[in-house]
C-alpha cells in the first residue's frame, strides 16, 4: 500500500474513532462534503515527497484538516480544532507497509471570510518503508 493511503486511511479512522470530536460534529469526510451540515470536519488532500535515506524508503506527507462551523463566536471551533489535533497525534505508528517516523502540527488558522468559518490546521507527517 502506498504511504498516501495508509497515512489517509489512518487519519480518517482516528478522527472518526476519537470520541469528543465525533460526538461533536454531523461528519467527518476524506472527500468535500457538499452536503454536510456544520460542524462538520474535512481530511484534505495528502502531498508527498521523497523521504528516502541511503538504506530506507520513506516519504514525507504534507495534509490538512479542516472544520468547518457556523457560530457567532469561535470557541467551539477552536475546541472541534483542538480535539482534531488529539485525534491525529494519536494515529498508530506501525501502519500497512509503513512506519509513522514523526507526525508533527505544523500551523493553524481560522478563516472568517466565508460562511461556514473554517479552522485548518497543517501536518507533516515522515513514513518510512516497514
């Protein structure tokens, strides 16, 4: 399997599998979800480049999650934004044909300008060939 979709395929079970944020949203989509009702949460596309070392395969995988919500305030979606977070630390290490070498947050932001507000957050995660 390649590094895109275990890495994809591990992300969107943790987000579907921690409890605080499921409870909390209509969905959690690896697609756009067009028809989904905030708050909602959405796994981005994953970008990858090579990671390789002189003895070991690897790559390194750039993605995004978004959440979307509709409030007057931002303090629910910070929250949904901060157990996204916790749901993806917490992705298993060993994955099929991979090994998760490091899974860092790389940034946050909260867009305003449309409707829904939506809080992205970047990840880079380094693979290497198990």
């Amino acid at each position: 399997m390649s590094a895109e979709l275990a890495l994809g395929d591990a992300l969107f079970a943790a987000l579907k599998d921690h409890g605080p944020l499921a409870g909390a949203v209509n969905a959690i989509s690896a697609v756009p979800a067009i028809r989904a009702v905030v708050p909602y949460v959405e796994l981005g596309a994953i970008l990858s480049r090579d990671w390789s070392t002189k003895t070991e395969s690897g790559r390194e995988l750039r993605f995004s999650v978004s959440v979307f919500d509709q409030d007057e305030r931002a303090e629910r979606l910070a929250a949904l934004m901060a157990e996204a977070e916790t749901a993806i630390a917490a992705i298993p290490r060993d994955l099929p044909g991979w090994r998760v070498a490091s899974c860092a947050f790389l940034r946050g932001q909260v867009d305003r300008s449309g409707n829904p507000w939506a809080g992205i957050l970047d990840f880079r995660a380094r693979l290497l060939a198990a």
